[in-house]
C-alpha cells in the first residue's frame, strides 16, 4: 500500500485561481481532472487545436513534443503546456487557460498633484479584479495586474457570495489574499515608495474585503448596517507592505450600489453641468445613475446572469470560442468567434446581437417568440440560442430599460433630455450599441450612447491621485421594487421594438 513505500503515490493538483485543490493518484491525466471542472478538449485530446492549454504556476511539467510544435519558446518558458497531453506525475499548480477572462482596465490619462511616491488603484469586480500602479507625482500608471476574483468558485454572483459567507467565512481572506498579492507583486522592488491602495466595488465586495456582516444585504430592504469608507493598514490584511502605506475601501452609496458607481460618477463627469446625462453599468447587477451638476438619481436593478453570458444554454463568458458579435450581411448572419478558435458557445455581447439580427430577419418576433414555431435559433456550428434563451434576455433588458424609465419619472424628465448615456463596464464595452437599441435594452438613439470602459478604475485612480477630491453627492438611491408603476413598467418593456 502506498502508506508503505517512499514515493507518495498521490499528488496535489491546485487549479488557479479557483482555489480548487484536489489529491489525485500520481500519473493522473490531466484531462481527467480538468474535465470534471467543464474544462473543454476542442480536439478531443489530439494536440492539434491548442484549446486546452494550461500553464504551470508551481511545479514541474516537462514540455512534450506536441506542446514545442503548439507553443512558442517564450510560452514554453512562461509555462503553458497542452493539458490533453499531460499527466500529474508530481504535485502542480495550475491555471487554465479557458478560465482566462480578459478584464478591462483603463487606459484614460490623468494628470498627477505632485504628490511623492507610489500608488495602487484596485476595481474588485465580482468577476474579475483589475489594478494599476500609478506613480503619484505624474498620474502616470506604472503597471497592471488582473486577476479572476477567487470568490467565483464560491457563488457567481452577488446574492450567491453573500449566502456562502453566512455560513463560511473563507471569503475575506481569498480576497484579501489576492488583491495582496496583486499588490506585493505590482510594487516588486519599489515596495518602500507605496503610499496609497484604495479600492472600489460593489457593496458586497466592500463588505467581503471589510470583513463586515453581510448579513444586512441577504434580505429586504437590503439596506446595509456600514456604508463608509473602510480604512487598513497592511498588517490588519496580513499584506507584506509596509506600515505606512494606507488602504482605504471606497464607501458605497446603498444595498446594490456601491463605490465602483461613486467611482464611476467620478470618472464620467456626469454630476457636473446643467446638462442631464447618465452613467449604466450593466451586468448581473445593473446600475443606473441620472445626475446633472444639481441633483443625482441612482438605482440598481437585477438583471439576472443574461448579460454574462450564464444561465444561456450555450452561454459562456467572452472568453476563447464565444460567439461575441454577430451581424447581418446580405441576410447572413456573420459570426466572430473569440480567439479564431472554433465556436463553442455564446457570450452576452453575442446573445444580443443574435437577437437583434434574429428580430431584422423576422425568425423573433417582437413578443420574443421564434418565428413558425422553431425552438432554436443557429448561429453558426453547433452554436444556437433557444426560445429560453431569448426569454432570458427579454427579462434582463427589461429590468434595465424599466429601471431608467422608472428613473425618468422620478426626475421628472424624458428620455430625450439626457444628453449622453456612458455605458461602463465590460459587457458595456463590448456590446454593438445599434444592437442594445435594436433590442431595446437601451432606449435611447445609439448616437447619443457612449462605450465609457472601466469607468469604476478611472475614479479610484483620481481618488487616489487626489486625496482631497470631494465625493459627488448628495445622492438619491431609488429601491425601484418600491417605486409606484414598477411591475407595470417592466412588463411593457418585456416585449422588442417593433420596427
Ligand atoms: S484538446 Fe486540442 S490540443 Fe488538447
């Protein structure tokens, strides 16, 4: 038995940064274990599509000849290998590539206050994470680190970590431990000069990293006990800085509003002027904000998982495979498919896309069926989207066209005073706005529509540039379940435009 020999015949395999961590029997395929985790073989295990590669974090894991013809010298050395072809003959940590999701930084430049040394800005998603290093003097960003949010492997949304925390308390410290990291790392030999780490994100984010009671944001009316900026020093994170360098959480703003829209209205400007704009983040959460240099209206609404790609039944996230645009050329639909590889399923950008193309060529109808009875509708390959599948949209884009509607009303202006829509976020970002329009998601002419990027990063990296930046306010949260008109609202926004 292997209690009696020298040679442990199991090995740990950690699949990063899952924080998944599995004994297996030394000589494991690797596909094995990884196809239990929805990891994909394209080829089936040939080594001929590169769709499985993996990369070597910790641990030793010989390159075969089938990796020296898939990878370059430079990959080699950075450690991906082809999972199809590997076996865990000794303890390995890991990261899968399929997991890789690209995460929007910010590429904005901002202009320093003089200030001395060295500072981090940090946008804790709840998918992914996103930091920069800014040297304070010049506003000028030094480096970027991203990262999945580890908390994934534990609820992919909000709701979902906030049950999982009631009863475990695994998450602060995941998530502490990695943005930590992310930090140590982006600072490297200049650790001495950092002054400054602020954050921003949701409110469950904010409570998470503050290791403050969730409880509060599991009910109704969600309203939390603290919202206020929540200040660290390195040795409370157990971070290898030092002493003097302060972090500090963005506060938040209500239950599902949090610093990333401080942060946001920050960036865009928008609660300065006479003129009405507003700020939309859309994801499994959707945040709308109206504002002027007057007053500022907010609102969240729950979108559901449509937007990223979940609860699809080919739904993925953008990531390599993803159908991620589809548009109408001579009456085809034409397909881009993420990373030139062959498609594998669909992410929200393509979702409604495929639905706006779906309602020109008539196969939806403006009530969201499919036309002549169909029950799904191809895309291209085996890639399709189901009768479910629309629904699911139709209920995400009406939470959102609802919400500003409902926003609207309460401002007591239309639609047609808002001078520019800044629409954050990922999924903002790669979204065809005709086509947001086309399905009714935003109501607005795409002309007056702006792709605003990781508004979110932008206004903590101005946060952190100037400490002194007054906060915009007072802001006015809206609970949109309570305002009057809300269930009839979003009803009449379930079904498409008819055009
Ligand atoms: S599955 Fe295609 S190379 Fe591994």
């Amino acid at each position: 038995m292997w209690q009696n020999t020298r040679v442990s015949h199991t090995v740990v395999v950690e699949l990063f940064p899952l924080d998944v961590r599995l004994e297996v029997q030394r000589g494991t395929a690797l596909a094995d274990i990884l196809a239990e985790y929805g990891v994909e073989f394209p080829c089936g295990g040939s080594d001929m599509c590169g769709g499985c590669r993996i990369r070597v974090v910790d641990g030793t894991l010989p390159a075969g000849i089938p990796d020296r013809v898939v990878f370059t010298e430079d990959e080699l050395a950075q450690g991906w290998r082809l999972a199809c072809c590997a076996r865990a003959d000794s303890s390995l940590k890991l990261e899968v590539g399929q997991w890789i999701t690209p995460v929007l930084a910010d590429s904005a430049p901002l202009e320093g206050k003089g200030r001395a040394g060295l500072g981090i800005a940090v946008d804790v998603g709840t998918t992914t994470i996103a930091a920069q290093m800014l040297d304070l003097a010049s506003g000028q960003v030094l480096g970027l680190r991203t990262a999945l949010n580890p908390q994934c492997a534990h609820g992919a949304d909000v709701m979902g970590r906030v049950l999982f925390a009631l009863s475990d308390p695994r998450l602060t410290p995941l998530i502490r431990s990695t943005v930590g990291a992310m930090a140590v790392d982006l600072a490297g030999e200049r650790s001495s000069e950092l002054r400054e780490i602020v954050l921003a994100g949701n409110t469950v984010m904010h409570h998470l990293f503050s290791g403050l009671d969730v409880l509060p944001l599991s009910h109704a009316p969600f309203v939390p006990d603290r919202m206020d900026e929540q200040i660290f020093t390195p040795a409370q994170l157990d971070w290898s800085l030092p002493p003097s360098c302060r972090i500090r959480f963005l506060p938040c703003i209500g239950g599902f509003v949090g610093s990333d829209i401080l942060a946001g209205i920050l960036a865009t400007g928008i609660a300065a002027g006479e003129t009405l704009s507003a700020l939309i983040d859309l994801g499994t959460n959707g945040e709308i904000v109206l504002a002027n240099g007057h007053r500022i209206l907010c609102a969240s609404t729950a979108a559901g998982p449509a937007f990223e790609g979940a609860s699809i039944r080919m739904g993925m996230r953008a990531a390599s495979g993803a159908v991620s645009h589809v548009i109408l050329q001579d009456g085809r639909l034409e397909c881009h498919v993420i990373g030139n590889s062959p498609a594998r399923g669909i992410c929200g950008s393509g979702l409604v896309d495929a639905v706006a193309a779906g309602l020109d060529l008539r196969a939806i109808l403006p009530n969201g069926r499919l036309a002549d009875g169909a029950q799904e509708f191809p895309l291209t390959g085996s890639v399709v989207i189901t009768q479910a599948d629309i629904r699911e949209l139709q209920l995400a884009k009406a939470a959102i066209a609802a919400g500003m509607r409902l926003l609207l009303r309460r401002w007591g202006a239309c639609r047609n005073q808002i001078a520019l829509v800044h629409l954050a976020g990922a999924f903002g970002n790669y979204v065809r706005l005709e086509s947001a329009v086309r399905t009714g998601l935003l109501e607005i002419a795409p002309c007056r529509i702006t792709s605003a990027g990781n508004t979110a990063l932008r206004g903590v990296k101005m946060a952190l540039l100037s400490p002194d930046l007054p906060f915009p306010g007072p802001i006015e949260h809206v609970p949109l379940a309570s305002e009057p008109g809300f269930q009839e609202t979003f009803i009449e926004c379930i079904a498409f435009p008819d055009m």
